[in-house]
C-alpha cells in the first residue's frame, strides 16, 4: 500500500508541473522584427 501512495504522489506531481508549461499567456512576438498582419 505504500508503494501505492508513493507512485500516486509521484504521478500528481509530475502531472501539475507538466500541466503548468505554456499557461504563462500569449507568446510575444517583437513587432520590429517580425511584423504581423493586420487583424480585422
């Protein structure tokens, strides 16, 4: 049963720090460089 609980615990935390990449908010994209069209 311990073992169990150590792989639960593993697993929940692997899983919340692989679920936070990318969350940060929208990519910046330097407008000088890289100019994007116009949206309507």
């Amino acid at each position: 049963m311990r073992i169990f609980w150590k792989h639960l615990i593993i697993f929940a935390l692997i899983s919340t720090s692989l679920s936070a990449c990318g969350l940060k908010g929208d990519l910046y994209i330097p407008e000088r460089q890289y100019p994007q069209p116009k949206q309507q």
